[in-house]
C-alpha cells in the first residue's frame, strides 16, 4: 500500500519492493514446510510438465554457475500431469541448484530431460514413496549431473530436513522435493555413484485430460471502485487493518470483527448493511464454516469470500453448493483481492 501512494520515481521504492520480496520469501519457506509434510497443492491443474521446463529455463540459467552446461531433451509426446505448476517450478529449481552444487568449480554437465515409462512392482521397490503406487504408465522428470556424487551414508540422509553437505544450507531443498512428490502421488529414484555424478528421477501419474490453460493475475488496465460496505472478519489485527486499508482505497467502507462470533453479532444487528463479507476461515471462538452458515441464515443472499491460507480445495470442499462467493489465497495483495471482488460484483458466482 505505501508503494502505491507513492510516485514512482521515490527512492523509497526499492526498499520498499526488499520488504515485499522479503516477505515472500517468508511466505515461500512456509509453502516448502507444507510441501514437506505433503500438504502443500494450492492449485491443482492439468498440466505440461515440458511447458513448466520450458518457463523455468531462463531462471535456471542465471542460477547455475558459470561452468555448468544445461541440456534438455524433453518428450515430445508428454501427457499432462495434475500438479500445481508453481511447486513443479520448485521442484526444478531445487534439484538444478543441487546438481550445480554438487559440480562446484569445475566444469561439467547437467541434463534435464522428460518422458514416458512404465513400471512395474519391482522398479517401484527401488523407489522412494512406492509402496503407494501402482504399476503403469507415469511421466518423468530426471536431472542429472557430472558432479561429485554421493556416498551411500549421504543418500540416506539427503531428505532431512536441513540437512546439507555445505558450508551454508538451503533450507528444506530436497525435503521439500520429496514433500512435494508424495503431494502429487508420484514417486522419486536416485541414482549416484562418487566421482560419476546424480540422477534424480521423479515420476508423476499421467493426468487423462489435456493441458488446462492458467489465467495469469495482471493488472486493470482501466479504474474501478467499489462501494458499499464490506466486514472484515479475522483474528489476526495485522490481517484485518491490511485488509481494511485496501477495501478503503478501492472505495469501500469497511467495518472489522475479530472472529465469527462478533461477525455474527455485527451482522445480525444490520444485515443490509454490508455488501460483502470477507472471512477468514480459521478462528478462535466460532470459526469461518460456523458463522457463514449463521450469515446465510440471517440473509440468504449475503455475499461471502472465505480468505484463507490452506490451499483452496482443502479450504472450499465443505462450502460446495453452499453460496459461497468466492475464495482468497493467503498472503495477498491489492490486486489479488481487487480482482476477486470486481469478479464476485460483477458476476455474482456461487462456489
């Protein structure tokens, strides 16, 4: 918000963009810890694992040191996959920056390539997370590097969480690797061997549909402004006086409650009042699920955007075919939350 009052030319600008990206970066490491523990799909789609190579190329390009050489071979008859394209770019990323590593200051090599195999029973033992696969047909990812290689007490220790051979850690690198393929129902295969260099290979289930197009957040190219008056329900002040502060710059007025109970209380007491109500989910006291049913019984019609930081098919699944209007993603910013209520004014949509 203070980026946005100010003009762009102020020399504040740029510490102000640290804070963001410091931020999240904060938001990111959160996201690795959900996708170590398997809990971290936000957005489930179908999609092309060599498109995400593909966007992910230029990134990797300027991660790497200077003496390492990418190669891709990527099939070209890939299925799609049902995965969140944002944790596939992390996978990516983990794993070349690990074979970058692992080549250090010499020169050498490392490879990424796609495609399709079967497997059976007796591959799959080989594998990390088989015992929950079944044999058939899977997509892979396989990087794989000239570098150092990994004695057999390394490997059985590279998935623990900030475990690291060098100087300075990573942070949770191929724990979340390895979070993040359990999530998606795949499985995970090394090969290495010392002084010859690592391969990983990552098996993911073939989706049985085609690639599902991703409409990407860009900002209104023309002004628009709410009006009405929109309560803000959540526990956490910072939540609710952030909130606040971009409702009133689009034009709203705004009232605030601390959990569901006063929510309730609030709404009960003028219930055409409010235009909107934004939620959060998780609450002390009376949580989003209990008082959106208590809104909806005082005014049917009453529109609600549940905000939340569980991934939104975890978040939504109780409200399906319940009115609710639409869904917000912990952490966002003004034109996240900007776009999710143009949509919800101007459609009116019912999850």
């Amino acid at each position: 918000m203070a980026s946005i009052d100010l003009p762009e030319s102020s020399a504040v600008q740029d510490n102000l963009k640290a804070i963001k990206d410091a931020s999240r970066q904060a938001a990111d490491l959160c996201k690795q810890m959900l996708a170590y523990s398997g809990k971290g799909r936000f957005v489930v789609q179908n999609i092309s694992l060599n498109r995400i190579v593909e966007e992910t190329t230029h990134l990797l390009q300027i991660s790497i040191s200077k003496k390492a050489v990418l190669r891709f071979n990527l099939y070209s008859a890939l299925p799609a996959i049902v995965a969140d394209a944002t944790q596939i770019r992390q996978v990516i990323m983990n794993l070349v920056i690990n074979a970058s590593e692992a080549i250090g200051e010499k020169s050498g090599v490392i490879s990424i390539n796609t495609g399709l195999t079967r497997v059976d029973h007796s591959y799959l033992g080989g594998t990390v997370l088989a015992p929950e696969l079944n044999e058939g047909t899977y997509v892979f990812l396989e990087v794989s590097d000239s570098g150092c290689g990994m004695t057999p007490e390394t490997q059985a220790r590279i998935f623990d969480p900030f475990f690291t051979t060098k100087f300075a850690g990573r942070g949770l690198g191929l724990a979340a690797v390895l979070g993040i393929v359990r999530g998606h129902k795949g499985a995970l295969k090394i090969y290495s061997e010392v002084g010859r260099g690592t391969t990983f290979k990552l098996l993911f289930p073939c989706s049985s549909g085609g690639e599902d197009s991703i409409a990407a957040i860009s900002p209104s190219k023309t002004p628009w402004k709410g009006t009405g008056t929109v309560l803000v329900v959540d526990d956490e002040e910072s939540v609710r006086s952030a909130a606040a502060m971009m409702l009133r710059k689009m034009g709203y007025e705004v009232a605030l409650a601390a959990d569901g109970r006063e929510a309730i209380a609030a709404f009960t007491k003028e219930p055409d009042r409010f235009a909107l109500v934004l939620m959060d989910l998780t609450m002390p006291h009376v949580d989003g699920e209990f008082a959106f049913a208590e809104l909806r019984r005082v005014r049917e019609n009453v529109r609600v955007v549940l905000m939340s930081g569980f991934n939104e098919q975890e978040a939504i699944s109780r409200f399906t075919g319940k009115g609710l209007a639409s869904f917000l993603q912990k952490p966002f910013g003004f034109e996240e939350l900007r776009q999710v209520l143009q949509f919800v004014f101007s459609s009116q949509p019912e999850i």
